[in-house]
C-alpha cells in the first residue's frame, strides 16, 4: 500500500475540505463555510493520517482523488483526535470536532457483519467531479476486496449519493433520521445488484 508522508496528506486534505464544505454533518457542526473548510481540513489531516497507518487506500493515478476503505468495526472517537499532533487544531476547533463526532456517535456499526470495510472517506478533487474518477476507485476497491472475501459497505448522510451508490451495487439495509442535527443516514451494503 502507497503511504502518504505529509505534504501528500495536506494535499489530499484540502480537497477533501473542498470536496465536504456541503457534508450535512459538517454543516451541522460549523455554520460558517469558511471556518468549516478549515476545520474539515484539519479533521481530515487526522482521518486520513490513520488511515494511512490502518486502512486500503487507492489512489487516482492523476491524483485526482482517493477512497479510502476500513474495517466497519473500527470506530473513530475523541480519543483519535487527541493524539493530533496539531495542538492549535484540538484548541481552535475542539467545540467543532465534539459536535462532529456528536453527530457520528449515532452511527451504529452493528448494522455492519464482521470482515466489512466501509468507504470512509471517498473524495474527487472539485475541478473533476463528474468524470467518474470516484467510481472508478470505488469499483478498483469492489474488484480486488470482494475476491478476498471482504464484505463491503458504506454510510452516507447525503440522500443524493444513494442513487450513485445503487448504480454501483450498493442496496440500503437501513435508515435513520438524527432528529437532533436533522441528518438522515444510510447504511448500504454491496450486494452487486447494480441498477440501470
């Protein structure tokens, strides 16, 4: 597996803040848009750092954008984010980051059978959504996991993806509706039944 050193993490972290500005549970947790692409910035300089440490991570060649697959069962809490090297991070933003990971405690990793990986995160740089770069790594992922006996899954908060992931074979297994940050939640589950 590539690992990223730092500058790469920076890289892949400021797309993925511009690719999640929209995200419900980011907006959720910071209103404002430009402190919220600087706060998923540094959010995700933390994900993607253990992800790339723990997780499958493929890459666009062009380097265009990644999905990153882990293990369902391994869920990310505060305690992750303690060990962020970036102190002015956990002071500047802690009030975003309990709000955010507020939001995610409601997820329910059960819903999940043990030896799934989830797509956690899949981001395309802005300047090339639309040209199928993300399905391209999600379907690199699907071709080499499912044959070594991986079951696949995802979440997504955002009802417009759930059409995209259906046409990849994706099917939904369950809903929730967080009342409290007003965020629907899907859980999907690939099962290749791809629809037209």
């Amino acid at each position: 597996m590539k690992i990223m050193d730092r500058e790469k993490l920076k890289y892949y972290a400021r797309m993925a803040a511009e690719s999640y500005v929209d995200d419900p549970v980011h907006s959720y947790a910071t209103k404002s848009v430009e402190r919220r692409k600087k706060f998923v910035y540094h959010f995700m300089m933390e994900r993607l750092a253990t992800s790339n440490r723990e997780d499958i991570i493929y890459f666009d060649e062009q380097e265009r954008g990644l999905c990153v697959w882990r293990d369902a069962h391994n869920e990310y809490t505060m305690f992750d984010f303690l060990k962020c090297p970036n102190w002015v991070f956990l002071a500047y933003y802690w009030w975003h980051t309990a709000k955010t990971l507020k939001a995610y405690s409601h997820l329910d990793s059960k819903v999940f059978e043990k030896n799934t990986l989830i797509i956690s995160p899949v981001f395309v740089d802005k300047k090339h959504q639309g040209q199928g770069i993300a399905t391209k790594l999600i379907q690199r992922g699907i071709d080499e996991l499912v044959p070594q006996g991986y079951k696949l899954g995802l979440e997504t908060q955002n009802p417009d993806n759930v059409g995209f992931y259906e046409k990849l074979g994706f099917k939904t297994v369950k809903f929730d509706y967080w009342k409290s940050e007003k965020i629907h939640n899907y859980y999907m589950v690939y099962d290749g039944s791809k629809e037209k």
